[in-house]
C-alpha cells in the first residue's frame, strides 16, 4: 500500500503523466501476452534520471518497497 502522503510527494515533483494509478493502471496488461492486469498501487514512470533520483530518495523517506 502506498500512503497518501507518498503520493502526495510524488505528486509535487512529477509531471501528472508520470504517474500512473486508478482506473488509468487497472486497465494496464501485465505483460505481453499476458491476460491479468496490472496489480500495483501506483506506476510511476519518471522521465529524466533526476526524477529517477527523486522517486527512490522519496521512497526511501516513506520506506516504500520499489519492484
């Protein structure tokens, strides 16, 4: 589970087409060929290495599990 503020933070330092969830990730296939869906509670797809950076050092801080 993802906290409320975690996705607050996140948020605030991506572009809102980074982040993922809802409706908009439930649709989302798991895999090629693949006929489940997508089982997490956030996708965050950053766009530059600092947003990569920002992303674990904000995860870190919440001490949110990253697959």
């Amino acid at each position: 589970m993802v906290s409320e503020a975690l996705r607050t933070r996140l948020r605030e330092c991506l572009p809102p087409e980074a982040l993922l969830e809802g409706e908009a990730l439930a649709s989302r296939p798991a895999g090629f060929l693949r006929p489940d869906t997508v089982q997490a509670a956030l996708l965050v797809r950053p766009g530059s290495t600092e947003e990569v950076a920002a992303v674990l050092r904000l995860c870190h801080e919440h001490r949110q599990p990253v697959v």
